[in-house]
C-alpha cells in the first residue's frame, strides 16, 4: 500500500519520495521511488552517513530499477 503512495506522489509532482508507514513492530516501514537522473539509493547513502540511526535497515534493502 506505501508503496503505492510513493508511485502516485512521484508521477504528480516528478520528484523522488520516500514514504513511510507504522509497521506492527512499531518501526516506520518505507518505500522509495526516484525519477530519472536520480538514483534513489544515493540519496539514502547520504541521509545515512548524516544521521545513521534513521535508516536501520538501509544495507539490507532490495534494491532494482524500473
């Protein structure tokens, strides 16, 4: 369903999302959509070398492209 979200945002305002939602562990959960020229996972890198505690699980992400 997020990930949804993330598509509808991205296609009306052509810009990258980053969309999260309250898992049942009580983690936010996420789902990325970037736009050509930008690769999504670049801009997570740089939000985790800043402030790694906010994206826990970002080494054990699928990434692919569409």
């Amino acid at each position: 369903m997020i990930g949804i979200l993330a598509s509808r945002i991205k296609e009306k305002l052509n810009r990258p999302v980053v969309a999260f939602a309250a898992g049942d562990d009580g983690e936010l959960k996420g789902s990325a959509r970037s736009v050509a020229g930008f690769h999504i996972r670049d801009g997570l890198d740089a939000v985790a070398a800043k402030h790694p505690q906010l994206l826990k699980n970002l080494a054990a992400m699928q990434w692919r492209r569409a």
